[in-house]
C-alpha cells in the first residue's frame, strides 16, 4: 500500500497570498496518479486536480498541480475567502487507493 | 445534474449489519464505476471499495475486506455497501462517488454520506 503523507499540517495564511501543500508518497506513483480534493466542514469532497496536474471539470485556474515520482505540489496562487477549507491528496496508481492525511488552511 | 443520495445509515451494535444505498441519477449509471469512500468523525478520507459499470469487477480497501460486499443494480440505477461483521472502528460517514471514467480512478462526484455509528 503507498502510503500518502500531507505537510504541513496546517497552513495559516492571508486571503491573496500563495499557498504551496505537498504531498509525498512512500514509493512512486505511476503514471502521475494523484489527485487532490478541497473538503469544507460539513461537506463532501470536491475533486481538483487530477492525473498530478489536470484541472477538474469547473475548477478556477488559481489552483494548479505539479510533481512526479513521489513528491506532489498543490499551488493555490492567491488565496480566496472560499479556499480556506482542508485539502486531500489521492493516489491511484495501484489498486489500494490511498489518501493522505489532508493540510488545513486556515485563515491567519 | 449529477446527484447521489444515500441511505441506510444508523446506529448498529459490533457484530452487526447494514446495507447502505446510493440512488444515482443526471448521467448514465451503466457507464461508470462507483466507489464508497469513508471518513471517520473527525478524520481523514478512507476508499472503501470500487465496482466497475457492469460489476465484473470489485476491489476491496484490505480494512473491509470479508466483511464488506458492494453491488450495483444498472436498471434501478442505484449503488450499494452491505456491510457485515461491523466494528466500533466501521463509525464514519460513508459517501457513495461516482468514477471519474477513462483511466482515472478518481471521485468526480460524490454525496451527501450516511453516517454509520457502531456502538452496543
């Protein structure tokens, strides 16, 4: 099992600054298989990205992807009052689909 | 639009069972995969299982493996969990997600969740 692990923790930052949340895998990921998801209180996940850098269907371009191998990058360029919310990385490069333990950003 | 309701959820004792349903409905169910993902109170996001669109296939997080069966029922569109053998660490909300379709085994849309509380 690839075992996903999120940093940091927790993210404080000011709405219109950047934010930068990683996200490294115990052994590679094939083909790019990562996702990321944005979960608010009370609601279910929404997908972001997918395929390490693929912008999911409606998703503004302040968010991007990058990275390979083992080491993920979530870019949220300048943050937005709606964006402060908990953010999951997802493999699926094998079938034992994993998540990582999620960063909170939150309002500093 | 796309939309997932589930039901079934509720409060069972250890050792017991459940089956959960998910009625689907604004895309074609029979095209596309579904999973069930959980997330325990509190805690981060688990993947619970997977069925390929036709059920041909099932895939199993190890944690659920035996114990949990996922189905799916094209002609009523509607996904299901039935769970068995339940244990206090099986409380969370479950969510039924839809499949991102193609190579992507990603969640592109999910519900509400059911909340499973197991407790004597």
């Amino acid at each position: 099992e690839i075992v996903l692990t999120q940093s940091p923790g927790t993210l404080s930052l000011s709405p219109g600054e950047r934010a930068t949340l990683s996200c490294r895998a115990s052994q590679s990921v094939s083909s790019s298989y990562l996702a990321w998801y944005q979960q608010k209180p009370g609601q279910a996940p929404r997908l972001l990205i997918y395929g390490a850098s693929s912008r999911a269907t409606g998703i503004p371009d302040r968010f991007s992807g990058s990275g390979s191998g083992t080491d993920f990058t979530l870019t949220i360029s300048r943050l937005e009052p709606e964006d402060f919310a908990v953010y999951y990385c997802q493999q699926y490069g094998s079938f034992s689909l994993t998540f990582g333990g999620g960063t909170k950003v939150e309002i500093k | 639009q796309v939309q997932l309701v589930e039901s079934g959820g509720g409060v069972v004792q250890p050792g017991g069972s459940l089956r959960l349903s998910c009625a689907a409905s604004g895309f074609t169910f029979s095209s596309y995969g579904m999973h069930w993902v959980r997330q325990a109170p509190g805690k981060g996001l688990e993947w619970v299982a997977f069925i390929r669109y036709d059920g041909s296939n099932k895939y199993y997080a190890d944690s659920v493996k035996g114990r949990f069966t996922i189905s799916r029922d094209n002609s009523k569109n509607t996904l299901y969990l039935q769970m068995n053998s339940l244990r206090a660490e099986d409380t969370a909300v479950y969510y039924c997600a839809k499949d991102q379709g193609g190579i992507q085994l990603t969640f592109d849309y999910w519900g509400q969740g059911t909340l499973v509380t197991v407790s004597s």
